[in-house]
C-alpha cells in the first residue's frame, strides 16, 4: 500500500493572458488531496476518469482511495493534484521508478487527454514541485519563496474554464484592438509583480490591477467583485479573481493579523473561505 499527496494551487497572476503566451505566476498552497493506492486484483476505485487513466496509461491494476481538502471544480487545481498523486503512488506501490519530472509530464498528458484538447501544464507542474512558479509560454521557472498570507474566498458559483477561456478568444476575434492591450497590460502587470513579490502593499496594488483588467476581458461575476471589494474593506494588500473566473474563487493578499478578519468576512456573504500559504513541497509520501 502506498499514499502520496499533492497539493492544490491559485494562479496569483497572469490567468488568460498565459494562454497568448504571456507570463503568468501560480503559486501551490497548503490544502491538499491523498491518494492511496493498493495492489489488488479486483481493481476498485472512484469513477474519476483522471484515476481510471492514471491506471490505463500505468499498466497496473489497484485499488484507490481518495481523501480531498480541496473543493472540486473550483480551480484550485484539484483534478491535477489527484492525477499527480495517484501517479506518485502507483508508481511507489508498483516499484516503476518514476522521477518528478516523468510524474509531472504523464499527469499532464492526462489532464489533457481526459479535458480533450487544451489543459495549460501549470496545475499538473505547480501541484507535483509545489512552490511558486512562472510560467511563459513552455517554460516554467520556480521563483524564490515567499511567506504570502493568502484567503481563498469560493463564490460556489459553479463556472467552465473552457467556456471562459472561448469568452476571450471570441472577444479577441471581435474586437482584437481592445483586447489585445488588456492581454498585454496583464502580461506587464505580472511582469511588475515577479519584482514585488516580496512587497506586499506594491504586490496587493498589482493583484487589484489585474482583477481589473480581467474584469475589462469579461471574465468576471458579480459574486467575485463582492467578494474582492469585501477582502479589500477588510483590510486585504490587494484582491482578484483566481483561475478562468466566470465564477469560481478569488484570492487576497492579506496582513497576517487581518487573515481571519478577511476570512470571515467572505464567509458572511454565504461564501466559503480559505486561509492558506505557500506549500513549498509538491507531492509528498504520507
Ligand atoms: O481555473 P483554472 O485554475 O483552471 O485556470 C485557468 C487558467 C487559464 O489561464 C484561464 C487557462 C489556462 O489553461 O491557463
């Protein structure tokens, strides 16, 4: 029997603009997903169809159980941290010797085999190295750690990143005078906060730039601009959406003596918080 966990992860910059080859950070935080994987000739497992083609493209046949602090469907990278550590785990119970790298490649051939088409590498490479990453285009530089005290707020409206990720292509089509300077003001704004990343009053005022503009492409909700005015009245550095948005999460860059402030305040709008920081570490034996 063997268990692994990995973590989840938000993007802090850069979301929908990486998609056109600009720079984009996320960054991998503290709640994770555990996988458990036994050898067993009656293979049982949750229907995922990740699980199923961790399985199929292994070779192996087991057993799993999944234990999950990461809401699903929310983008905080779920389906990567369970693809990456049933991988780690099968490869651990079936002695295959897989390196991160190998781990962090087949979880992405996955992801996008099971989302037909396109899935960015950025869940399935931030969630197996943990830390903060900079993704451009195909190349992903780990970036020094920084303490950053973040909250999750989850609008538990339920969104498509394919579907926000066509909204902006469609808009780009339209209007691609408007919007490619919004792509390319989000590029610098990232640009600008891979250099404050360990100031947080500069670093807040770029993550509240960004909503802006990612509002200004129309990936917005309302129930995501409450949340970001709530985070920042609560006394939040910066706010913004966190993923494809449409719905989904927000993240805020907080003093830590204002976390629960801020924390509770999102919960008082019906939403869900989370109180999270920098998981350094990726995948893990447990
Ligand atoms: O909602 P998430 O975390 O899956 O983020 C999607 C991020 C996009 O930039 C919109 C798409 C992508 O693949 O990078």
């Amino acid at each position: 029997m063997a268990t692994w966990s990995a973590p989840g992860k938000v993007f802090l910059f850069g979301e929908h603009a990486v998609v056109y080859g600009k720079p984009g950070v996320a960054m991998a935080i503290r709640p994770r997903v555990s996988v458990t994987v036994r050898k067993s000739r009656n293979p049982s497992h949750a229907r995922s169809p990740y699980i199923e083609e961790c399985f199929r493209s292994t070779g192996v046949q087991g057993s799993v159980y999944i234990r999950s602090q990461l809401p699903s469907s929310s983008g905080l990278g779920s389906s990567a941290a369970v693809t990456a550590a049933t991988l780690a785990a099968i490869s651990d119970e079936f002695g295959l010797g897989f390196s991160r790298d190998e781990i962090a490649r087949r979880a992405h051939e996955i992801e996008r085999k099971v989302q037909k088409g396109r899935a960015s590498p950025t869940d399935t490479y931030v969630t197996t190295f943990g830390g903060i990453v900079l993704i451009t285009g195909d190349s992903k530089r780990r970036l020094p750690p920084q303490n950053l005290n973040l909250v999750i707020g989850n609008t538990l409206v339920s969104h498509s990143t394919a579907k926000m990720v066509e909204h902006v292509a469609r808009g780009r089509e339209r209007t691609p005078e408007i919007v490619d300077p919004i792509l390319e003001a989000i590029g610098a704004v990232t640009m600008r906060a891979v250099k404050s990343l360990n100031k947080p009053q500069p670093l807040g005022r770029c993550m509240d730039i960004n909503h802006a503009l990612l509002d200004a492409l129309g990936v917005g909700h309302p129930e995501l601009s409450k949340l970001v005015l709530t985070a920042r009245a609560a006394g939040a550095f910066g706010a913004k959406i966190t993923g494809a948005g449409g719905g989904g999460c927000m993240v805020a860059l907080c003093p830590k003596n204002a976390k629960s402030r801020v924390a509770g305040a999102i919960d008082a709008t019906g939403a869900r918080s989370i109180i999270t920081t920098l998981d350094t570490e990726g995948i893990r034996r447990e």
